[in-house]
C-alpha cells in the first residue's frame, strides 16, 4: 500500500536538527527526500560524536548517532551549491520536486539563486518551508540562534527547574533540544497543510517558520494563565501550578510520579493510601480547595509516600486508576512491556553496519503505516542513483562532476 506521501518528492537543503527532523518526518510518511549535503563533509552532526556507528568489523565509522537519529529514509547527493553549477543542479532538483526544506540564514540561499523567488519560477507549484531562528522579519531576523538560546529567550526555562529558595533553584534547559524538535514537527505538519491545499488549488506557497514563534507557542497554557490573571508564572520544579498531587514524590526506595488530576483521583488515591479522612477534609475536597493549601497538603502526602516501596505503590495506585509512574533511564524505558509492545525500538538495514537500531515513529495508521526500510544514508551514497534518474545525467558527466568536486 502506498503511502500517504509516497507521490511527493523533497529537496532537503536542511542540516543539524530542526530541518532534518522535519524531513524525516516526511520521509517516514513516504516522500522521497533528497538529502543535499557538502561533499567531503555532509551535514555537520555526521561529525557530532562520539557515539559513531561500527561497522560489521567493529571498526568505528564516521556515522554519528546523532546523524542517525534525524535521517533515516533519505537520499544523500553530495552537491556544491557554492559553485555555479552545482547551484545550477540544484535549482534544476527543485524544479522537479513538490517540497523544498531549507534552514538557511535568512537570505543565505538568495546568493545561490536557490531562494524561493528564484525556485518559484522553475516551478510555480513548489512548497518551499524556510526554517530559521526568528523567522524572515522583524529586528532579529538576521541574528544567529541555538535551541539552548530560544528556551531561554522564549521564556520555557523561566518555568523549568526547581523553585527558587530550595536546593538546586534556578532555571533549566529541557534535556532535549525541544524548540529544534518542535519546530521540526510544526515544519512538517505545515508541509502538509500546504501539499493539501495545492491539490485543491494548484498553488504552491512559501512557509516561514521561526524557532522562537514554535517556542512561545509551545508554552500556551502557561501563557494562558499568564494573560488571564496578570500573574507571571513561575518556576514550580516537578510540582504543577495547577494542579495536585501532582509531581515526584520519594518513596521508601526511590522517586515516583504521583498525578491525581482531578476531584476523583484525588478520592482514589486516599482510598489507597488508606487515609480516607484527607478526602473528605474540607481543605482538600476540590483542586481550588487544595491549591489554597498546597502548603499543608503536599508534607502530608510526601509522609504518606514514604511509608511504601514504589513497586507496592505501583500496584496499588494502578489498581485503584490513579495515574502514576516511575522515573525511568533510557535502558529502563526500552524494558519496560507496553514500550516493548508497541516496537518502539526498530532496527533497520545499513550498507555500513548491517543493521542499526532505532526509535519507530509516534504516527501509526491502520492502512499505510510507517516502514523502515532506508536507513540513514553515507555521504553521497545517493548522488549518482538520484542526479541520474531525477535529471537523466550520464555517467560521463557524473564522472566529470565527481572529478571537478561539485559532487
């Protein structure tokens, strides 16, 4: 069965994160993405290790896990875009694909005639995403960004971390470099809003996408209650501002997430605890009632979870449909029975390696699901295979092209 966007093709002009998980998202959804990268060296995280890949001998490679883990289901030309003719080349791709993807400097590929007014004429159709830091206008259109930066100036690590006064108070980075992986998603998932509604009127279009704008958006709820009490929210640790218990509290022999989040949970988990009477203690009937003594509250609870190991509060806080869980690590994670169950982990083909192993997609569709069978390409594995086929180029100039370093 085809899948849902097997008849599109992609020219990926991305690097790092953001772009190539976006990307890769198209491809996992079946696109054909042609990965551009530099000859000689590709995409800067090939270099982003260690971990590197071994090969079938043991020997270390210059795959980087991180490479890896952002672009499997792609095609990889090596092109010059610095070099007239490899911009040339390139032009002459996106003439024949529905989705170009860039994270350029804003402006960065005007110089090449890669830019979507030049693309837009060889190709009126185009989808043509550009993802920056702060998006095509605007003061600081032109400034240089990271995601440690937008976490900061988008205001997430003023509400990530423990609360100020206690041990270990201040703000903090997500561990994951969430702005670059939000954007990614909200970069594919407009990729696709736009691919429908050129199917509907004929008409490709341009999608600027900013990773401060996905940041800020990121933080609705807090935002939310920001904009409607006046109140700027603050730092809360592993509590919630609006809701409780509910944040990590010790247990006789470790850390366990308690969520009750609402009146009936709330309710259930008294039941289990075996201290009925905070239910029905007037200071802890409702969540506005429990906000208000949050202070009183959460000592009690943190008393109560002491008394009991985490597997006993487990079972107990299961049986009783409070949601709960452990903190695990990342090799705990892929023990765990339902992640197993639902394959999150995958292992896929590699020309180098044999196999390598790797994280399934989140998207399961009961008619065209996701496959795994192209795995993150070498450098320029692609480039013959893809300019001879998309473009019709013959081995003589492929040669030439290989021989003069545009490819």
């Amino acid at each position: 069965m085809p899948r849902p966007l097997s008849h599109i093709r992609v020219l990926d002009l991305t690097r790092v994160l953001a772009g190539p998980w976006a990307s890769q998202n198209l491809a996992d959804l079946g696109a054909e993405v042609i990965k551009i990268e530099r000859p000689g060296s590709g995409d800067d995280v090939r270099d982003w290790g260690p971990p590197f890949l071994k090969d079938r001998d043991g020997r270390e490679t210059r795959e980087s896990a991180y490479f890896l883990s952002v672009n499997r289901g792609k095609k990889s030309v090596t092109l010059d875009i610095s070099k007239p003719e490899g911009a040339r080349i390139a032009r002459d791709l996106a003439a024949k694909s529905d989705v170009v993807i860039e994270n350029y400097k804003v402006g960065g590929l005007a110089k090449y005639g890669l830019a979507y007014a030049d693309v837009r004429k060889v190709n009126p159709r185009i989808v043509y995403c550009s993802v920056t830091g702060y998006g095509q206008s605007g003061p600081y259109a032109h400034r240089p960004g990271y995601d440690f930066i937008f976490q900061g100036m988008g205001g997430l690590m003023s509400i990530t971390g423990e609360r100020d006064g206690l041990p270990g108070g201040g703000p903090q980075k997500v561990g994951i470099a969430v702005t670059d992986v939000l954007a990614g998603m909200y970069a594919s998932l407009a990729v696709t809003a736009a691919l429908l509604h050129r199917e509907r009127s004929g008409e490709g279009q341009y999608i600027d996408l900013a990773l401060l704008d996905t940041i800020v958006a990121f933080g609705s709820n807090q935002i939310f209650n920001y904009f409607h009490s006046g109140k700027i929210p603050e730092r809360w640790g592993n509590a919630h501002p609006n809701l409780l218990p509910y944040e990590v509290f010790p247990t006789s022999d470790g850390h366990l997430i308690l969520g009750a989040g609402n009146d009936g949970q709330w309710a259930s988990f008294c039941a289990a605890a075996e201290r009925p009477e905070l239910a029905a203690d007037p200071r802890f009937g409702t969540m506005p009632d429990r906000n208000r003594n949050r202070a009183v509250l959460i000592p009690i609870v943190q008393d109560i979870m002491k008394r009991r190991t985490n597997r006993d509060w487990i079972a107990r806080l299961e049986a009783a449909g409070v949601p709960c869980g452990p903190i695990n690590n990342y090799k705990e994670v892929f023990e765990n029975p339902q992640v197993r169950h639902r394959g999150l982990k995958i292992e896929m083909p590699h020309p180098v390696a044999g196999t390598i192993q790797g994280v399934a997609s989140p998207m399961r569709f009961s008619e065209t699901p996701v496959e795994y069978e192209t795995p993150p390409p070498t450098l320029g594995q692609h480039t013959r295979e893809v300019l001879s086929g998309v473009l019709g180029m013959s081995g003589e100039e492929l040669d030439r092209l290989a021989a003069e370093r545009i490819t």
